[in-house]
C-alpha cells in the first residue's frame, strides 16, 4: 500500500532557498575571515600577541615589516615620506602609568593624580631612569648609561628604552596608510583618542578609548610621548633605511602622538614636535609629556 504524504510545495521552495543563502552566507564570511580582511585600511592580519611583564606591565609584540614614514600631505617636518623597515619589538600596550612609575621611582610628578592616568610632567631624563630601572627590576641590562655625555643608549641591550621615532610612528599606524590609524576622517578621533576636543583639560586612564588594529592604547592623545631620536626640521632623503635612529644631536628630543591639549591635527599618524630635555619643565607642554617604553625581541 502506498502511503502519501502532502507537501506544502510553496513552504518547501522557501526552505531550500533559504538554507541555500545561509549557506552562501556562511562561505563568504569564512573565506573573509581565512584571507584576513580587516579593511581597506590596514594590512594587519590580527593584532599580535602580548606578554605582562615580571613588573605587571602588559607588552604587545609589534612584527617586524615596512611603512611609509612622514606624509607628504602634511607639515613641513613630515616631510619627504619615505620608506622605512622595522624589526619587531615589544611596546607597552599603553602610556606608562602613574602607578607603574611612582612603584619603581618612589614619586609621582603628575598633576593630574590617580593610578590608571598616564604619568605627566615627566622630562626626557626621568623617562630614561624609568627604563633603566624598569630593566634592573627585571634583571634586564639596561640600555643607557646616564653617565655618559649626551645619553649612551645601547640597543643591543636587553632592557627598557625609548621608542625610536620610526619605531613609534610604525606601530602607531599599525598597518594602515592613513592620517590616522582609523582612517582620514578626524570626526572619529574621539572614539580613539582624548584630546582638546574632548578630554576637559586633563588627561583620562589609558585604554579608554579604541586601540589601533594592532591593540595599542591612546596613540592618538592624553599625553604626548618621547621618543628616543634627537628632532630634526625634516626627513632626509627618500630611500628605505632599516631601523633607524634619529641623526646628530640639535637640542631637542622627538615628541610624538599629540595629548590631551592636542588639536586633532596634531593627533594624526605623522604629526611630531621637538622639546629640549633640559628646558621641558619650564615649557607651557610639560604638564602634557609622557611616555611608554619598548624593548627588543
């Protein structure tokens, strides 16, 4: 005996139509998510792995490649954009806190106090005593001699140092070929960064506001940071250059990554400045200068 069974054909059709799009669906997200598509604005693949450090510091591992330093678009000492290579290194994931330095140095210079802000009115000297002894805690060798005229820095060493200015402007563009490391549009740099525009004066806890696609924290603003090179009017020449360190000494210091008294213009990717060590805690920015350490792989 033949048993039959009725079939809502126009339910059946919609069935099959509708598991054929999941389906669809389902291939073209995982084939996004295999090539790595993160967008047209970076070539990042995902944010790379961190470490917390003996000394509770958490480090994000920055890989190794070549950018496009400096934006012709943009200010005279931007100027000529060029292509660098970069070794990997380790970067603080954030702006050196007011907790982590006053734990190693015993005080704490900010003006703005609490824990979790990034530590201010630090001089270009006090960010070097932190990396050495950041380095000693650690049993790290330190990487300046502080003895020496002019400051020895030793980057064969193991331990703390300051970002060369390469290094800073590669892992703030984490990849991408825009004024920021978002995009071109600035009306977003709020979700990223606290600056003039928003942040009242006075600087916020670090991780805030959005990372950067590599998963570093306020490279857009709350305080400016210092870089290791000694600041130049310019770049020179256009040729690719691997790792390099800020030429001959003129007085003043790199600062990078604008702060919580920035315009937005000072807050993209390429934007710099230069501050005499010697004189920065005189200078009406002070109370805006920070820092964040790296070190070597």
């Amino acid at each position: 005996m033949r048993i039959s069974i009725p079939v809502n054909r126009p339910l059946l059709v919609l069935g099959v139509l509708a598991a054929l799009l999941t389906a669809a669906g389902c291939q073209k997200k995982d084939k996004a998510a295999s090539s790595g598509q993160t967008g047209s604005n970076t070539t990042a693949t995902s944010a790379p792995a961190t470490i917390t450090t003996p000394t509770g510091v958490v480090m994000v591992l920055v890989p190794g490649g070549q950018f496009v330093m400096g934006d012709d678009r943009g200010e005279s000492n931007e100027k000529p954009a060029h292509a660098v290579q970069i070794s990997g290194f380790y970067m603080d994931q954030c702006e050196v806190t007011q907790k982590s330095f006053s734990r190693l140095m015993g005080r704490n210079p900010s003006k703005n106090k609490g824990n979790d802000l990034p530590v201010e009115r630090i001089g270009y000297l006090a960010a070097l005593q932190y990396c050495n002894m950041r380095s000693i805690r650690e049993k790290l060798t330190p990487c300046y001699d502080l003895s020496a005229a002019g400051v020895a820095c030793d980057f064969t060493a193991s331990g703390y140092r300051l970002p060369t200015e390469a290094e800073w402007e590669y892992a703030c563009r984490a990849g991408t070929t825009t004024r920021y490391s978002f995009g071109d549009d600035a009306a977003r740099l709020g979700d990223h960064a606290w600056f003039k525009a928003n942040a009242g004066k006075a600087t916020h806890p670090v991780k805030g506001r959005a990372p950067n696609p590599w998963g570093l924290h306020d490279m857009h603003g709350n305080v400016a940071e210092w870089c290791h090179d000694f600041y130049r009017d310019g770049y020179e020449g256009a040729a690719t250059v691997r790792d390099p360190v800020g030429g001959e000494a003129t007085g003043k210091r790199v600062l990078r990554g604008g702060s919580f008294a920035s315009d937005a213009g000072f807050c993209r990717c390429a934007a710099r400045a230069g501050e005499n060590p010697g004189l920065s805690d005189v200078c009406l920015g002070y109370e805006a200068y920070g820092f964040r350490c790296v070190r070597r792989k």
